[in-house]
C-alpha cells in the first residue's frame, strides 16, 4: 500500500477501490479479493477512502456491501 502524498491525495489502493465500486456496491470480500489484501488491510482502504469520498453501506441480501453517493 502507498502512503498519500497530499491530505487530498488517494493511494493506488483507494484509487482502484473507488474504480471498481464505481462498478456497484461490492461486499468487503469482494473488494478485498480484487484488491489483493487481507479483509482488516481492505477495511483500513475503505476507511481512508471513506475520508475523500463518499461512501454508503448497504445491505444487500443480509451482506453488508459498500458503494459510492454520487
């Protein structure tokens, strides 16, 4: 994981994060699958993320999921 640079800044890691929940709301497996972390490691990212943009959690057939207000 890359540190950010700039408080506004997003790491490669909230990048594709935001990039492929873009795509719809995403379980917390799901992302962390995609992103190629372990569940706590994808946790910390969305809680980052959750700082620049924002985030919603959902639940969707008794999964929690998260995606974007936009």
């Amino acid at each position: 994981m890359s540190a950010p640079q700039d408080a506004y800044e997003l790491t490669a890691d909230e990048r594709h994060a935001s990039a492929f929940l873009r795509q719809g709301p995403q379980s917390l497996h799901g992302v962390a699958a995609t992103l190629g972390l372990n569940l706590e490691q994808t946790q910390h990212v969305l809680q980052r993320l959750s700082r620049n943009v924002s985030l919603v959690r959902l639940f969707r057939y008794d999964t929690l999921r998260y995606g974007l207000a936009e």
